[in-house]
C-alpha cells in the first residue's frame, strides 16, 4: 500500500505541478492580452482625441463661412448701408454746385435727400458721375426745394453733386446713403 499511496503522492504531485505551469502559461498569457488590449485602447483614445479636435476645426470653419454668407447675403440682398454724408448743411450760389466725393465697394444705390432751408425758395438737383465696368454714368435729378433723388451705383469712385437752380444763394441740408 505504500507504494501505492507513494505512486498516487508522485502522480498527484506531477498533476499540481503540471496544473501550476499551465495556470502560469495562462496568466503570462492573460497578462499578455492585457497589455496588448491596454495598448490598443490607447491608439483608439489617441484616434478619438485627434477626431475631435478636427471636427472642432471643421466646425469652426463652417461657422466662419456661415458668417460670411450672411454677410453676402445682406449684399445680394442691398440691406447693407453706409452713411456717406450725414444732414450736412451748405450754402450753395445760384449755378453752383457741392460736390461729395465717395466710393462703392458694391453695386447698389445712393438715396440723396435735399431738403431746402424753410426760406429757400431755390430748386435743387442732384447729379451722380462715376465710371466703373466699361459704363460711363452721368444723370441729373430734380429734387425741388425738397426731395430724394435715388441713382444705381457699380463699383467706383463715385461723385455726388447738389446745385443750385434757383436765383439766389440758398441753403441745403444733405445726406447721403450707399445702400448695398
């Protein structure tokens, strides 16, 4: 019986040792894994971090050219305007003109508003040269003692003129209006 109960020691022992190495086997292997899965995750963390940060660039851009379409959009639409020259008083002398000197970055229109002094029993005109594109334009409106007279603009140097047709030295009060 002893060497029975020695050969099943021996053979329980070797089973120990064998299961012992095998648990070691799969924990080197388990701890392997870890690792390697450890390290994946930290490439997908550093692909994440990445694709965030270009989609916050993107987004980004998107509101920059959103901001400048509505921008064109105020333009293509001429809801955009600039005061020129804002209620400027001038004594202006029978046949003589002020003249008002600006430029139009955009096509549009200027509004000139003339309103005569209440003693002014002058007529008033409004003439607007400019040259731009090929086009030569040059037009004069009546505007009486008081009126707007309003001139479509292209890109240009533009010229505003407010004279004086009556007989006498008569006193005006101008402003002037790009719309765009």
């Amino acid at each position: 019986m002893s060497a029975q109960k020695s050969g099943k020691k021996v053979a329980s022992r070797n089973l120990a040792i064998a299961l012992g190495i095998i648990s070691i086997v799969f924990l080197v292997g388990l701890v392997g894994a870890i690792l390697n899965y450890t390290s994946i995750i930290s490439g997908k963390d550093n692909d994440i971090s990445t694709r965030d940060s270009q989609i916050q660039t993107l987004t980004n851009q998107k509101n920059q050219l959103q901001t400048w379409l509505q921008g064109n959009n105020s333009i293509a639409n001429l809801t955009t305007s600039t005061i020129w020259v804002d209620s400027k008083t001038v004594s202006i002398q029978t046949s003589y003109q002020s003249v008002w000197n600006s430029t139009a970055n955009y096509a549009g229109y200027i509004s000139v508003q003339v309103t005569g002094s209440p003693s002014t029993t002058s007529n008033f005109y409004v003439r607007v040269t400019y040259s731009s594109h090929g086009v030569n334009y040059d037009n004069q409106i009546y505007a009486g003692i008081s009126g707007t007279a309003v001139f479509p603009v292209l890109p240009a140097s533009i010229q505003i003129r407010v004279g004086n047709l009556g007989t006498a030295l008569a006193n005006a009060t101008v402003t002037i209006m790009y719309y765009y």
